[in-house]
C-alpha cells in the first residue's frame, strides 16, 4: 500500500491516476495511521511551499516524516521539501537529505522543460531509463548536485535531477507529466 500525502494544494489526483494505470494499491491521506501502515510514501509536488510546511505541522506531520523508515518518494517541491532548506525562502525543511535547494539565479518565473537526464549514479529508481528518456521539468527552485545525486540535468546550470539517499528519493521532475519514462521511474518505485 501507498500512501500519498495531502497536505495542501497538490498534485495528489495526477499521480494517483498514474499509479492506477500501474494498478498500484494507494490512497490520499493525511491520517498519521495512513502513512504509518504504507509500505511506501509520496510526498507530491505542491503550489506553495511555506504553506505546504505550515500545514505538515498542523496535521502533526512533520516531525513523523523526518523519522518514519518507509521509503519515500519526493515529486517535485516534494523533494525541495525533503531538504535542510530552501535558501530563498528562509524555509526549514525536513532534513532527509542534507543539502539547501536555492532559486534559478537567471530566471525568477516558473519555467517548463522537456529535458533528458544523466544518469550518475546507479539507482534502482531509474533502472530502464535512457538518454532518449525527457522529463517534464517545471518550476524554478533547484537543489545543486551534491553526493546524493544519482542524475543531473542542465536547466541554466546543471541541477539534481534525482536524489537518493538509504531509502529516501527525490525526482525534480514530473512523473506524472513524463510519458512512458515517467511512469517506468512510478513503477521502478513501485516494485522496489
């Protein structure tokens, strides 16, 4: 069983349609039994980020995700959100991977990407995945390569494209939005 988190404005509905295409067990919930009885865990993109953490504390959920052993999936600011922090905002995160995401110097406004990764590092989220494989990437908040990241892209700069750290992971891109590769990275997670 999957559990993807609501916790505000987000993405739930689109990754739920997603994973009933890979006829994967799931619901939306942000119940603490929910997420403590999932096998796995979404954490969806989000429309605004200081709000979204504002709510992880009022549900009493933030500090149940900063410990919680369940593999966890990061999708967008879902990721940003798995963060020490996001710079420009002065917002704390969770602390699952310890490195600060930071605004795209060059551009302010939220951009749409179709990109291709680079896979750097062996990852059984991006097993199948190929340089042919684009992502939609959309927004303007980054999280730089660090020793977490398992692919990169180039957006002004190169970027983190994915994230993983023990059985925490992080994609800056959309699954959802991606086509076929998106949805073999949601069946990599899936059957893992």
């Amino acid at each position: 069983m999957i559990t993807i988190i609501d916790y505000g404005k987000t993405n739930s509905n689109e990754i739920a349609e997603s994973l009933k295409k890979l006829s994967a067990e799931f619901v939306i919930s942000n119940k603490e039994t929910d997420i403590l009885k999932a096998d796995k865990l979404i954490l969806p993109d989000c429309e605004d980020i200081s709000s979204s953490i504002k709510k992880l504390h009022l549900l009493n959920l933030f500090s149940l995700l900063r410990i919680i052993k369940t593999p966890i999936l990061g999708i967008g600011t879902g990721m940003h959100l798995m963060t020490n922090s996001i710079k420009d905002i002065n917002a704390a995160c969770l602390g699952c991977f310890p490195v600060e995401c930071t605004t795209e110097d060059t551009q302010q406004d939220i951009v749409v990407r179709e990109l291709s990764i680079n896979i750097i590092k062996e990852t059984k989220l991006l097993k199948n995945i190929g340089e042919e494989d684009k992502f939609h990437f959309t927004g303007n908040c980054f999280t730089p390569h660090s020793e977490f990241t398992t692919s990169i892209t180039k957006i002004t700069k190169e970027v983190s494209a994915t994230l993983e750290k023990d059985y925490m992971f992080g994609v800056q891109f959309y699954p959802e939005k991606s086509g076929e590769a998106g949805m073999k990275v949601l069946r990599n997670f899936v059957e893992m």
